[in-house]
C-alpha cells in the first residue's frame, strides 16, 4: 500500500493439539524457521520464532494489510504440511485450533524477544498453561476456561 506507514509488532502463541509434548528437539529449529519463513512469505516480518516441545511462540512486525486470523490459518495449516509431508511425527500432526495474540510497543522488542528465547529455561518453572493464562490475564483479555487449549483427556 502507498503511502502506508506502519509499525505493529505482535506476539502469537499457539500449542500443538491437545497440548501435547510431540515437538522434538531433533527437528524443532527446523519447523521454527519454517514458521518464520511463512511469515516473512506473507509480508510481515519475523523477529523471532520459538517454542518448546507443545507450543510455539512468533514475535513480528504484523503488516497492516494481513488480519490475525489470516496469517495464523496460513501459517498453522503450511507448518503442519510440512511436519506431515517429512513424516516428523509418528502420527498425524496437528495444531490446537485457535491462538493468542498480544501486541507490542516499539520500546517492547528486546524484551519480548529475549522472553522468547528463553522458552525452554522458563517453562522449567511454568507450565505452558500457566503461561498462556497469566498473558490473557496481564493483557486483560475475557476468556472462558472452557476453550483454553484442550488437553488430551
């Protein structure tokens, strides 16, 4: 868009199906710069990609002309493709449906990317939903517990 400025950076967070702890070390860096790449391709800008062995974390300049919604469909569905189409998993892959998004100021970014780096020294001592509830409380964003990211039962 011409004459388009914009600067919105985004962090969203999103867990494999069921939570579960399927995400191997082995092949992790691998789907992280996949994820980043998906973005990069869709015009928004990856700042920093990463997760543990249930849940991902991207942290980006979101490009105004791109919804949430949009990106997060693209991403999840081309990411999971890809884990499938390389037989990563013994079973088919799958992404929790759903995402939280928490947006950012400027003055955020070293924060928030070394908060995201840090992911698998930090849940040594947090679980993933502990920390998905403290964003949605610390951002003040209504939730029904009923639709947290559904465990395997």
């Amino acid at each position: 868009m011409a004459n388009t400025y914009h600067q919105v950076y985004v962090q969203f967070v999103f867990a494999v199906k069921y939570r579960e702890a399927i995400i191997e070390k082995s092949w992790r860096p691998t789907l992280l710069s996949v994820i980043g790449n998906l973005i990069n391709e869709t015009g928004c800008k990856t700042i920093i990609v990463n997760g543990i062995d249930d849940h991902v974390h991207c942290f980006l300049g979101l490009k105004p002309s791109i919804s949430s919604s949009d990106l997060m469909k693209t991403v999840k569905a081309k990411s999971s493709k890809y884990i499938n189409d390389h037989h990563l998993t013994k079973r088919r892959f799958e992404w929790q449906e759903g995402f939280g998004v928490f947006s950012y100021g400027h003055s955020q970014i070293d924060r928030v990317y070394k908060y995201i780096t840090n992911q698998e020294e930090h849940h040594k001592h947090q679980t993933f939903i502990e920390e998905y509830l403290d964003f949605l409380e610390k951002f003040e964003v209504p939730f029904d517990e009923l639709y947290i990211f559904q465990a395997l039962i």
